[in-house]
C-alpha cells in the first residue's frame, strides 16, 4: 500500500469528526466530487445536511473506506491503532480451513478477477451469508449484531 492510502485511511479512521463535506469525503476516498455526488445519487453514500451543505458521516466514509480499500488494508494502515477504532467483532484473524480444490481454485480467481485477495473474497462472500442468518446470529453469537451494523451505527451528522 502506498503513503498516501495509508495516509487517507488513517485520517478517515482517526478523525475525530463526526461528518464530512462531500469535497472533504471525496479527497478522503481518492475520488473526484463528481463521482462522490454520483455514489450519493445512486445511494451507495448516504449524505444529509449539515453546515455548509451535504455532508457524508464519519461511518458513512467509514464504510466507503472498507468497500474501496478492505478491512486488512484499513488495519495494515492503522497499525496499533486498529484495536482503539475497530470494534473486536469486526477485526481480522487467522482462520485455517480445508476445502474441495475447485473452491480453492475459484477463490482465486475471483480474487484475481477482482483484483483483490482470496481473504477480501470470502470475507465479502461471508458478509452476505452474515446478512441471510442475521436474526439467528444475532441471538446466538455474542457481538455479531453490533459487527454486522458497524460502521454504519456510526453514522452521525451534526450541524
């Protein structure tokens, strides 16, 4: 990852602002204005009033962040700094597992197809099999409900 991602993901992660005007966003995520408006049309960003116009959350861009960078790229970049803004449910760890070969082989090419990694693949596949269960897991894990809403509880905008 180069300085400057680094360098945004942090400042994205470790603002103390509670939102962000959509040109302030915009820089933050790599993105012209236009494209962000575009993101903010479409409903991908959620952007409401604030001082001095629209303004995106900080867990609106939070959540941006994750979907263009990934969370091992968010926590490669915040360091130490991971454990005191990430939720413990929703930090990375090792998990080894077996799989049928043609799994494995489709992992990775998905993951290349997409130009990410074989963990961002099946860390996204799982996030949709978090979502189909959510009810069940919710009772039945400790922590998942405030994982899977995170970082969108977040999501505050003040004037």
């Amino acid at each position: 990852m180069d300085q400057t991602t680094r360098n945004r993901i942090r400042r994205i992660f470790l603002s103390d602002r509670s939102s962000f005007s959509l040109k302030a966003a915009a820089a933050e995520l790599g993105v012209s204005p236009g494209e962000l408006e575009g993101e903010v049309e479409m409903g991908a960003i959620v952007a409401g009033s604030g001082a001095g116009g629209q303004r995106v959350g900080r867990g609106e861009l939070v959540a941006a962040a994750v979907r263009v960078w990934g969370l091992a790229a968010v926590e490669e970049a915040l360091g130490g700094e991971a454990a005191a803004v990430l939720p413990e449910a929703v930090r990375q760890v090792e998990v080894r597992t077996r799989l049928p070969r043609y799994q494995s082989d489709m992992l990775r090419h998905l993951a290349a197809q997409r130009g990410t990694s074989v963990d961002d693949v099946l860390s996204r596949e799982l996030e949709d099999v978090a979502c189909a269960h959510a009810e069940e897991l919710a009772a039945a894990v400790p922590g998942f409900a405030g994982a899977l809403a995170w970082p969108e509880s977040e999501n505050r905008i003040e004037d």
